[in-house]
C-alpha cells in the first residue's frame, strides 16, 4: 500500500508541475510571437521580469534583471536573476534559455519551452531556500537567426558584459525541450499522396518518444556519473559529443571558455521553425520530468567540485550505455542497419548517430 500512495504522489506532483509549465509556455508563447525589436518581443520582456520575481529571484546585476545591450543598430535584453546560495561567494551554477523567437508565430518548443522549465527549476530552488551556491537563471535574448553566433547574440554578450568576476561552475541549456522524439514524416513517405497528407507531420517513434539527447558531457570526467545519479521514471536521457551537433543554442559560449556544460534537447521535428509550432503540440509531462532530472543535476552539480578537466574520449562507454537504453527493441534493427552486432568504439557510435541524423533526429 505504501509503494502505491508513493506511485500516486508522484503522479500527482508530475500532473501539477506539467500543468504549471502548460500555463507558462501559453501566457509566453502568444500568436504573434516575440522576435527581436516587435510588439511581441516587449510582451515577454514584462511577463518574464515579473516571473523571475514571483519565483523568488534577485536580480543578478544591478536592480533589476534586464541587462541591456546594443548592436547592429538594435537594442536586446537579457532577463537574468539569480536565488541565493549558502555561499555566495562560490561560483555560481546556471539554468539558461533564449526566449525570442525566430518568427512572429508561438514557437511554443523554441524556446517557450525552455523557459518555463528554468522558471520551474528556480521556483523549486527558491522552495528549497536555494542551493550550496547561486543559481543563476538566465533569459537570453537574439539566439535566432539573423543573430545566431554573433556578437549581438544574448548568451556571448552576457558571458563578455555581464558575468562577474565569480564566474560560473556549470552551465546547462535547454533548447527544443517540449515536443516528443519524432520523424519528420516527409522521410518517410516520398512524392505522391501519402507525402502530401504527411510530409508536414511529426510522427513520434514510441520506444524513443520520451528521450531526450544531451551532450556535454565530455566537458568534465564528473557529468557522466551525476547525470546518472539524477535519472527520473519516464525519460530516457542519450549522452552524445556536442560535435557530433555543433553548438546549436546558448552553451557554446560555455563550451569555448571550457565551462563545464549539458545542453539538452529533443532535436528538430516537423514543427521546427514553422506556425505550426504551437503550445497545443508539446507533452508537458515530459517537460515536467526533463525539469525534474535538470533540478537534480543542478543539485548534484552544486556539491561537486568539478576539479580537474577531461582527458581524452571519456565518454564512450557511457554513450554506448546511454544509446542502448533509448534504442531498446529497436537497437537490433538500427545495428542491422549500420551492418555491426556491437556497439564498442567511438567509430560505433559514429555510425548509430549518423543513421539518427538521417532520419532527422
């Protein structure tokens, strides 16, 4: 009976978390979207500044949590606050997301997603009365496109303008976080009909649907071990090389100033980009145990000490660990496809991840 009331209280907790991050991503996520210099942009600027207050955040510099910056004949803003930590004058962990969107539609999965999940962990460590160190909680402005790896991009202006002197111990990124693991449909269809009725469609994969792909991990020899620590019922986590991607979102300016890092997303589906991507598509219970396993990492990652670097490919057999697991029955079939029986060697996963990019993952 016990094991039982401890079942339902955990599907309790999930249900009232995932509804609490529906209701984020829907006041967000508004028609006419929030990309750069719009009416839209304004919107969330004010609903994002009163939702860090409201989860207990103080601003991070300064008086308030707008950092603003200038370029390219454009102003921006990054939102960032931060809930204190026992000791402050540790460097701080970081939750972090790009809040405008690429076109003025929802973007519900970029990035509204992302951002109601960081206010979710901040809402948890304010509950908690804050952890070892700071949490920094920060909204990065001009991550899309025409801004992407540029100087006006928010993530490089905060790290160059706006990060004191403590630093940061560990960084992780959300981005595309809110949908379930998909197959473009126009892969698997081709010309005729059937690609007209379904080439626009997202056609979730049920042994894979609940994963959610991190890299990161080979920036320190520590993240393997504390993300497997921090694993929750219902979500599959695939450790993979970040190079394997490229820097796709924020953490990049984490990874080439050799911060410690997790960047975590569900990859690109048939929304992606498109007005079709809208907060009625996203699983929120997922996103309620993504936010559930990123409060544990932080947690964990704010007792390590992270000393010492990564040396070497450290990551190997974690990875092939990580890639059965969100295979499952399917592993057969992808290992038939790349022509091995095992999965041992980098060059292995290199032929797994490479069949997974084809199919558009």
């Amino acid at each position: 009976m016990k094991a039982i009331n401890q079942v339902k209280m955990k599907r309790s907790s999930t249900e009232a978390s995932a509804a609490n991050l529906k209701q984020t991503v829907y006041q967000l996520c508004l028609p006419g979207g929030r990309m750069v210099g719009s009416p839209g942009h304004k919107v969330a600027e004010q609903y994002l500044t009163g939702r860090l207050a409201a989860a207990g955040c103080q601003p991070y510099a300064g008086a308030s949590f707008a950092l603003p910056y200038s370029g390219e004949g454009q102003d921006f803003v990054n939102l960032v606050g931060v809930i204190p930590g026992a000791d402050r004058t540790m460097a701080p962990v970081l939750i972090g997301a790009h809040y405008d969107s690429v076109i003025p539609h929802p973007c519900a999965d970029d990035n509204g997603a992302a951002v109601a999940i960081a206010l979710a962990v901040a809402e948890a460590a304010h509950h908690q009365g804050g952890l070892s160190r700071d949490l920094i909680i920060a909204m990065f402005d001009a991550e899309e496109p025409p801004y992407f790896f540029s100087d006006c991009m928010g993530s490089n202006r905060f790290y160059a303008d706006h990060l004191d002197a403590r630093g940061v111990h560990f960084a992780m990124i959300h981005d595309l976080v809110g949908h379930d693991i998909s197959v473009p449909g126009e892969l698997l269809t081709g010309p005729g009909l059937l690609g007209e009725l379904v080439g626009n469609m997202d056609l979730p994969i049920p042994v894979l649907k609940n994963g959610v792909f991190v890299t990161g991990a080979e920036s320190h020899p520590a993240l393997s071990g504390l993300i497997e620590a921090s694993l929750v019922d219902g979500i599959k986590v695939a450790a993979s090389l970040n190079e394997y991607v490229g820097d796709m979102s924020d953490h990049g300016v984490f990874r080439t100033n050799g911060v410690p890092y997790l960047f975590l997303s569900c990859g690109r589906w048939a929304h992606y980009h498109r007005p079709t991507d809208t907060p009625d598509r996203l699983n929120y219970r997922k996103m309620a145990r993504i936010m559930e396993l990123s409060w544990k990492i932080l947690q964990a990652v704010s007792e390590a000490s992270l000393s010492g670097e990564a040396v070497g490919d450290h990551t190997v057999a974690y990875e092939i660990k990580t890639l059965k697991r969100l295979m499952g029955p399917l592993g057969p079939l992808v290992m038939k496809k790349i022509g091995k029986t095992e999965l041992t060697t980098r060059n292995d996963i290199d032929d797994v991840v490479a069949a997974m990019l084809s199919l558009g993952l």
